[in-house]
C-alpha cells in the first residue's frame, strides 16, 4: 500500500507531505520519499513495480522501493493526477494552460509576460472568473498524456473549456479503457459556467478521433468514471437536478455498446460519495454518510430490480462497522480485503486493512499520537413540524459529571453538509471541548446522511426550520445536569455563519439566550452576496432566482434586515482572499455592530481564503475564538 504523512512544520507555516509504503500485511514499512519538497498522490503502475506521483509540481516515476527517482513531464505550467493507462505505457495528468496556446513555449511565454508586466489588472469578459481563493481570468484545465518514460505531453482537451470542471471537480475525473486506446473526462458544455452544475462525460480515442458526450441527456453533475476490466462498462456517479450541486449522487451503469444508462442505486436516499469496482467486478463498493457517519455499502453491478426499493443495497461485512467514518477505497486484488483510510471525531485519519470476509482488522500506517481523545455522543430532538434531527454531543477530557459546564453550540456550512464523526482540521470539536466547554454539533435541516428530503428542505428558507430545528436542541441539551443553561455560546463558519448572524438578529428565545457569537466568512447581506459570489448557481438554486427575479427570499433571510436587533457580543473572522463568500459581508456585520455599540472584535487574515489553513494563522484564530468565549461566556 502507498500512502502520504504530512508533518506539519509551525515554523515555516506549512506541511510536509511525504510517500510511504508498507506491505498489506504490515510488513516492511518504508518512507519513499524526502527532502524539503512535498511528494503526493502515489500510483502504482499495472505492473507494481513503479510509482508515478507529484513533486516540485511535476510527475515523477520511481521504483517501488523509492530508487531511481526520475522525471516524466517537464511542462512549464504544472502537472498532477497522475493515472497509469492499463498498458503501462502512458500517463495522464492534469494541468492549467493558456486555451490559445498549442504548445508548452507559447504557455511558458505568456506566463512570463503576465509575470513581468508592470500591470497586474484582472480582466475578463466571462463569468466564473474567480474561484475559491483565486481569479481565473484566461487559464483553462486540460488532460494530457505524456510517455511513461517522459517525452513530448499531449493536449487531449483543447479549447476554451476546463475539463474536468474546476468549479465542482470531484477529484482525478479521468480514466483509461481496459484496452487503453480510450480515454474518458469531464467537461460542462454550458457557456455560461457560473449558473451550471452541468457536467458530462467524453469518451475519445486516443489515437485520431474526436470526443463523444456520452451522458449529453443529463443536466446535472455526472462524475468520477471508472471501466470495467470487461470493457462493456463505464461506471460513474451523477446528479440528476440541473443547477443543484446538493442533489443526490447516484451510482450509473453506461453500456458501451449500446449506449444504455442504468441507475444502480435506486430508492437508496442517501449519497454515493465514493465508488470502487469490486476485484471480481460484480460489485460497486461505496461510501455513503449516514447519521453523521461514513459506512461502506455494495451494489451488483448486474442487479436484480424485482428486488423492492433498495434491498440491493447491502453493508459490506459487519468488519467495517467499527470504523466511524470510512474513505479512500481500495479492494486488493485478490478480493479478500479492502485497504481504506478511516478517521473520527477523537482520531486523525490512518490506513487500514479489513477482511471482506472476516473481522480481521489492521492499522496499517500507525502515524498519529496515542492520545485517548472523547468519543461523541449522539442526541436527538423534536425539531421544526416534530421531525426527529440528529447531532453530537462532545464533553471535555477528565469530564466530572458533578459540576456544570457552558455550551457552545458549532454550526456546519454548507448549508448542506454535516458534522460527521470524523477527523477535522478547520474546526476541530476537541480543541473547543478540551478549553473547557461541552460542544454541540447539530445536524438541522439541510445536512446530509439523513435522506434527500432533509437537505432540500433548507432551499429557499435559510433561516426557517433550520433556525427552529437548532433552537430546539439547545433548549434539549442544557437539560443536563452538567450544562450551565445560563453560559451559552455558539460559533459557525460560512452558512453556519450565516445561522450565527441569523441568531444574532433573533437571540430572544424564551427557554435560554446566548452569550456570545462567533462568525467566520458569514453570508450577511443576502442581496449584496448575491451577484458577488463566484458560483451564481448556489444562490440561484437556495433563493430561486436572483435578487432582481426574487427578491421577497432575500429580503425575508437576510441577517442584515435585523441588526436594530443586535446586542450579543461577537467576534468576525474572515479571510481577504475568500471568493465563495466575500470579505465584505464580514466588514458588513462588524460595521453593523460598531454603530450599534455592541461589543465586537474582526479579525481579517490578507493571505487565507474561506478557511484559516496556515498552522499559524489557524492557532492564532482558535487562540482568539477561545479567548472571546472565555470572556463573555466562561
């Protein structure tokens, strides 16, 4: 098994990632790699006897037991995802290029002239011009192949167009036919990319012919293409609603000779968030969160549909139920075990190997500390209209049950998403727990791994039954004993953000009242967010229409409507560089704040986008968090 340990380096401000291996059974654990440049996505060859990976932003092959390290692409704009053809011969990679530009020089030449221009203007005539943490003005993601030996990398998607889509790329979207004369990739044939979640499939021979769509019926999100080793087969996943990017991922079966599509996983309600062929490939193996939890489900990939509603949706062996959330599926060969990555709320992840047959279970990696870390607890309550909703409860290491601690209540993004029982490094529970507090994760309308129905009941009623279903578990949870219900905090980031200034507005609920708010890169001001966000499809969809074509939704949500009701002290944080929700709508609330007199702190980081990742940044913003509750709600 290859895999990748990042050890953080607080000094320089990042982390280094390095490849190791180690035998499926444990045995000989080596590191492949070193040196002051980070080394990722490892790939076996066909052959197992090389590994294709990335560094110093190129594709590099070395022997399986690290020598012979040498380089492949030399392409002046980068490369990455690497993916073996089945032959051995070839490899395909991603980078991003000049659409006008047919060769390597002409993409190094316009690099250098953008970069000693004097004038650094952002100029575009198209929209989704910028993206997450970056403006993307002219360049284009292409897919290339290059020898595996090195040589001249080919161009297979040329043109004005980004394949796979970078705006909702679900991971390396490329792969080779079991033959390897064809080629499958992304790309959304829409003009106008920032209003369409469309993405199809192309299948293209790779010696002379042109690209064929091969899911062109489908207006929503069709991902993740896998052969199978028969050839008859492409399997992949897919969004049926066009313009939604939170609809629900099925798993699809295309006939490659007759063109037939057929859903796999119908009248399960749950996603299909990552998919792997059985070794025999009778098999689609799957990971699916449900109730906060990442398990692993298995459907035929000839299945029987007299079967009623989704009894041909089976959990693989009961050997994996210990596992809270499960990733990274890998089958080995001889289709005894199935090597993933597996972490929780009290453990970062680790690389394990589990017998499909049998209970027999191995840490393979064995890299994090041995910290004895709380487990979560699952609660659950009466939300909006009596629907039953689900979250976690996190109590503090050495927790005595004989005297009482302040709440704070964490609020996921999204808003559809989820606290899952899993590993997290931008808000992770344990930090706030262990300062002393008990944490309350909920999971209210819109989060995921509890039906499709649940996640589009958000839609166009932010602060509805979502706001009613979290106000109904906090009136639940400080019924305990150990929970001061007069010391009240509650802290989000981005939708959760939003719920925060939500709250902040509507903190007059009779059975408790918070004490304290935190918002990192909060949506604020509904109508403003609007037409400044980079993926106009997500506002399009939540609030059916823009602010001009609906503006009853945002007028009826939006925080900003309500700051005559502020009064809770509260801390912004937000990133400068953050596209996906713009630094304005925190300089908005912080402003709000200041002329209403309420006590208020912003914290803008220049150099993070929606997330504090740098491990200096990300101490300094906990730091201050903690050190905010601590003053008005310990």
């Amino acid at each position: 098994v290859a895999y990748t340990v990042g050890v953080l380096n607080k000094a320089e401000n990042k982390t280094l990632t390095q490849i190791y291996t180690v035998g499926v059974d444990g045995s000989n654990p080596r590191q492949l790699t070193k040196g002051t440049a980070s080394s990722s996505s490892p790939r076996w060859s066909p052959d197992s006897d090389h590994i294709a990976y990335v560094t110093g932003g190129q594709i590099w092959v070395m022997e399986d037991d690290g020598d012979d390290q040498e380089q492949v692409t030399r392409i002046s704009t980068g490369a990455s995802g690497p993916v073996w053809s089945p032959d051995g011969k070839w490899i395909a990679f991603s980078s991003e290029v000049y659409p006008e530009c047919s060769s390597d020089a002409c993409n190094k030449a316009e690099d250098e002239k953008a970069e000693n221009s004097k004038v650094k203007a952002h100029v575009t005539d198209r929209l989704l011009y910028r993206h997450w943490v970056e403006w993307r003005e002219r360049k284009r993601t292409h897919v290339f192949v290059v020898p595996k030996d090195g040589g001249i990398a080919r161009d297979l998607t040329p043109g004005d167009f980004d394949s796979p889509p970078y705006a909702a790329a679900t991971g390396v979207d490329y792969a080779f036919s079991p033959d390897s004369r064809e080629i499958a990739y992304l790309r959304n044939p829409d003009k106008i990319e920032a209003i369409s979640t469309n993405s199809d499939i192309y299948v293209m021979p790779l010696n002379g012919g042109g690209p064929r769509n091969i899911t062109a019926a489908n207006k929503g999100y069709d991902a993740s293409p896998v052969y199978t080793k028969d050839g008859r087969y492409i399997i992949y996943r897919s969004q049926a609603t066009e313009g939604f990017e939170s609809d629900r991922w099925r798993i699809m079966r295309y006939n490659r000779s007759n063109g037939e599509v057929v859903e796999l996983t119908r009248g399960y309600d749950n996603y299909a968030d990552e998919i792997a062929l059985s070794a025999d490939e009778k098999s689609v193996l799957f990971t699916s969160g449900v109730r906060g939890r990442s398990k692993v489900f298995t459907v035929p990939v000839e299945p029987d549909f007299r079967l009623r509603i989704a009894t041909h949706v089976k959990p693989v062996e009961g050997s994996l139920e210990p596992f809270p959330f499960i990733g990274s599926l890998n089958p080995t060969p001889d289709g005894r075990s199935l090597v993933f990555l597996s972490s929780s709320m009290s453990a970062p992840p680790e690389v394990f190997v589990a017998g499909l047959q049998g209970t027999s279970v191995r840490n393979l990696s064995k890299a994090r500390p041995n910290i004895d870390l709380p487990r979560p607890e699952d609660v659950e309550w009466k939300g909006a209209l009596q629907k039953t909703i689900h979250g976690f409860l996190l109590k503090p290491m050495n927790f005595d049950p004989t005297k009482k601690y302040p709440l704070l209540v964490l609020i996921h993004g999204g808003p559809q998403g989820a606290w899952n029982d899993n590993w997290g490094y931008r808000w992770n529970p344990q930090i706030f727990s262990n300062a002393g507090y008990i944490v309350f994760m909920p999971n209210p309308r819109g989060s995921t791994g509890y039906g499709q129905q649940i996640v589009n009941d958000v839609s166009a009623d932010w602060g509805g039954k979502a706001f009613v279903d979290i106000k109904n578990g906090v009136a639940s949870v400080i019924k305990r004993p150990f929970i001061d219900k007069d010391r009240i905090g509650a802290a989000g980031a981005s939708y959760g953000g939003y719920m925060v200034d939500w709250l902040l507005g509507h903190n007059n609920d009779p059975r408790f009242k918070f004490d304290a708010f935190v918002s990192h890169a909060g949506v604020y001001n509904l109508e403003s967010m609007a037409a400044a966000t980079e993926e106009l499809w997500f506002v399009n969809w939540e609030f059916k229409g823009m602010p001009w074509e609906n503006p009853v939704n945002y007028q009826k949500w939006s925080p900003h409507k309500f700051v005559n009701n502020f009064s809770t002290p509260t801390l912004v944080t937000a990133g400068e560089l953050d596209f996906r929700v713009p630094v304005d709508q925190s300089l908005q609330l912080f402003t709000g704040l200041q002329l209403k007199g309420v006590p208020s702190k912003l914290i803008v980081f220049p150099d993070e986008g929606h997330w504090i990742l740098k491990p200096q940044n990300s101490e300094f913003w906990y730091s201050n968090v903690i050190a905010w509750l601590d003053k008005y709600v310990k």
